[in-house]
C-alpha cells in the first residue's frame, strides 16, 4: 500500500484487521502468522507505488519462504 493515497493507512489498517491481520503475535516461530500481509511503503501513491523497487524488496522474500502452515499444502 501507498502511504500517500486517497485511501488512508488507517482504513487499509483496518480492512487488514478484517480478514485476520494484526489480532495477535505470530509467534516465536511464526506459525500464528495469519494468511495476509501487509506492507506500507512511505512517500509513494498508487501511481508510482510500481515504480519503486521497494515492492520487489518486498514480495521476493514473500514468494520465496511460505508460511509454516502452508508446508503441508505444497
């Protein structure tokens, strides 16, 4: 998400919260980790967000490592 956007990081916050994010620690070894993310980069709109090479710092170690409680699935 863009921090600079017509959509607040307030309401993009509690959307997360909505489907599982931020309700309680993930655990020593992550594995309450709920199914999203969320990533909040600064000084960026929906514009430009792509044209960073922030959201690829982002997503590759997403992509890269899944969840302890998707192991089972792959």
């Amino acid at each position: 998400m863009a921090d600079a956007d017509a959509v607040t990081p307030a309401h993009i916050v509690e959307m997360w919260g909505l489907i599982g994010g931020g309700k309680r620690d993930a655990g020593l070894d992550g594995s309450v980790r709920p199914p999203g993310r969320l990533a909040i980069v600064p000084g960026t709109t929906h514009y430009d967000l792509l044209s960073t090479d922030a959201v690829a710092w982002l997503v590759i170690p997403f992509l890269e490592k899944p969840y302890p409680h998707m192991l089972g699935r792959l």
